[in-house]
C-alpha cells in the first residue's frame, strides 16, 4: 500500500521497510484511539488519559524506541523515532510532547547517567507506558539559563533534601517519577524523585491558550528529601540535561514536519472544495500560490530531519545540527499553521478544522525547549566561535 500522506520528492524511497511500517501503525493507531478525542480534549482543556493511551503506545513499541532492547524497549533507529513524532503531531502537539519528553527526557537521563539498578528498574515501566515521567528543567525564573538553576539539593545524612520549584513540565501531575535537575556543591546533576515522595507538590496548570489536549504543570519541592541512589549517578553539570534536550529537540524537528502536513492537508482539500466566485479557490492564483510555498517548505524540512535522523543514528550529529532542525522546522510549522488558518477563512477558526489549534499549540512548540533566538544563538556560536549568549 502506497504512503498516504505529502511526499513531492518520493522520500519514502529513502525510508527502510520497517521506518515505514513502524509510521503506518502509529497512523492506524492514531487514527482509530485518539484523532477523535483531540478536539474536544482542546477545546474543554481535558487533557487526553495517557493512564489509559500509554500502556497501548506501549505494546506497540512507540515509547522510548530508540532505547537499547535490553531494557524493554524497541531499539529502533532515530529516524523511525522521527517518523513516529512526526505521525503523532499530525495529530495534536501535546501528545507528541508525551513522545519526546518520555524517550528523550525521562529515558534517555535514565539509560545515559543513570546506575545500572535504575535502568532496570525504570526504563522497562517507562517503556511499556505503565509508569508515566516528566523532566524538571525549567522554572519559574530561569529558562534558557541552565546554568542559573535556583532548584538546590544539599546532601544531609543518607538523604538528598531538595528545594526548588519548575515550571512548564509536560505531564507533572501524573508523572510517576521525576527526573529533577538541581545545583549540589559538585554542581547540576539530575535526582530521581518517585511521585508521593513527602515534600514534592505535582500540580496541574489551566487556562492555557495552547497545549490544551495535554498535562502541563508545576513541581514544587519544599525539603524533599530522596535517598542517595536517587541521584542519576553519571549526571554531571550543564551539559547533562542539554544532551536531554537534544534528543527532544531532534524529535521537535520531526513533530513540526507532522503538524505542517496537517495545515497543508486541510487546507489543499478545502480549497479544492470551496467555491467562490462560482469557481474552487484552489482556481485562483493567490490561493496556489500560498498552497505552493507550504509545500516547498514542508520538502525542505523532510529532507533537513531525515538526513539529521542519519546522522542521529550514527552517533554524529552535533548539538547546532538538532537546533538547525528544531528552529527551521518549527518555523516551517508556524507558517504553515498560519497559512492554512488564512486560506480556510471565517472556518479558519473553528476548531472543526484543524489549523487553528495547531496554530496555537506550535506557539508552545516554538518556544519551549530553546526558544528560535536561542537556537540562531546556538547555530551562531558554533559557526563563528563566538559565543553571544550572555554580556559579561
């Protein structure tokens, strides 16, 4: 059966058989399991039950599945991870923020800096979605400076005491575990804190105008005391959780390939259907050529991931080549999200169509996990070796 989906330069030639049958089951699940709750799910702010999507994302393999074999997981390539992301954001950007945060935050730390007892323990739960995590990075003041965490963990006894709060955490009131970042004296290494631990609040946030179909919410750790082996015991410094965020930043970069499809998608079918004038306004100059430019940007960035994804699986691609994918890709996201949004008119903003929620969610996307300034930065350092982050 041939792809159904935005191929203009048959890159599916370039795709093994099992990166495409690996897409058609998360298609097929999609299609049948979620794509339709995830209107209502937005428009009421009810996230999506992951209890109950998880455990069956799970058994197909879709959690985590670049994650060796040994420890539950599929052990696929990064490109079939890519493909599922890219499937999954057709879709609604939150669930594959579930995606991208369970294999590339939660897991990845686990399997990279993680003991050998935590890998057993945890990475085979996480992988079958009977156990749900979330990454405590961000807080309410700091962001993008990682460097300037005010999350501390004060070793006392055989306990680490940790106090701190982060913010914006996909999943954080049904996670769990945790895998929280904080300063010691050895400097930013990533703790392990299991849900009902006394001293950790999980608390969902609402009236959110974008990721609405998904958790999104706060830890807040008051004396929360974990026992020594809840230190992922490799974690060392800043760049520990920025190798976390790379490999969801490398999902992100598939993610918005999905979301743009989507806006294309619906916004080439409603033209061909739409008429005015007594003619579709698929007929008219303008409409084809904003349909033309989605396409053209949509090719670009398959091509930019798929080869990023080789890369990825050959262990050689650099921190500035995943922000080149997240930045560009995303972008591509939010222009198609808002073209599509433009050409379906008044319908534009009716949450029966598909563009305007998506429009809103890429908003979120855009901005989390290295906003676009931070990645032209990222890209910017390392093409002049002048790093322009900061004013000394």
């Amino acid at each position: 059966m041939g792809y159904s989906g935005v191929d203009y330069y048959n890159i599916d030639d370039l795709l093994s058989d099992e990166e495409k049958m690996t897409r058609e089951l998360v298609r097929d699940f999609l299609n049948s399991e979620v794509k339709p709750l995830v209107a209502g799910a937005f428009h009421k702010e009810e996230p999506l039950n992951m209890e109950r999507l998880a455990p069956k994302m799970g058994k197909l393999g879709l959690i985590g599945p670049f994650i060796p074999k040994e420890y539950g997981a599929a052990g696929t390539s990064y490109v079939t991870f890519g493909l599922i992301c890219q499937e999954v954001e057709r879709v609604d950007s939150a669930l594959r923020s579930f995606m991208a945060v369970s294999a590339g935050l939660v897991m990845y730390p686990i399997w990279k800096y993680g003991s050998e007892e935590q890998k057993k323990k945890w990475l085979p739960l996480l992988a079958s979605g009977n156990k749900i995590g979330c990454f405590g990075l961000t807080e309410p003041n700091i962001g993008s400076d990682v460097a300037s965490l005010e999350t501390v963990a004060r070793k006392q006894g055989n306990q680490w005491i940790i106090n701190g709060a982060k913010q914006w955490i996909s999943e954080a009131s049904i996670a769990d575990i945790a895998v929280v970042w904080a300063k010691t004296d050895e400097g930013i290494r990533g703790f392990l804190v299991e849900r009902g631990t006394k001293g950790m609040t999980q608390v969902a946030m609402v009236h959110k105008g974008s990721m609405r179909a998904g958790d999104v919410g706060e830890l807040i750790l008051a004396d929360c005391a974990v026992p020594l082996d809840s230190l992922l015991p490799k974690s060392d410094g800043t760049k520990s959780p920025l190798s976390c965020l790379n490999q969801a930043r490398y999902g992100i970069s598939w993610g918005g390939i999905g979301a743009a499809i989507d806006c294309y998608e619906t916004a080439l079918n409603y033209a061909k259907e739409r008429k005015q004038f007594r003619a579709p306004i698929a007929s008219y100059q303008l409409v084809q050529e904003k349909l033309v430019t989605m396409l053209i940007e949509i090719t670009k960035a398959q091509l930019l991931s798929l080869r990023l994804g080789r890369l990825m699986d050959e262990g050689r691609a650099s921190p500035a080549q995943i922000s080149m994918g997240k930045k560009n890709n995303m972008a591509i996201a939010r222009m198609c999200a808002r073209t599509a949004r433009e050409l379906l008119g008044a319908n534009g903003i009716s949450l029966e169509y598909s563009p305007i929620r998506h429009m809103a969610n890429i908003e979120s996307v855009y901005t989390y996990e290295g906003t676009d300034d931070m990645h032209t930065l990222i890209i910017g350092a390392d093409i002049t070796g002048i790093p322009a982050f900061g004013r000394r």
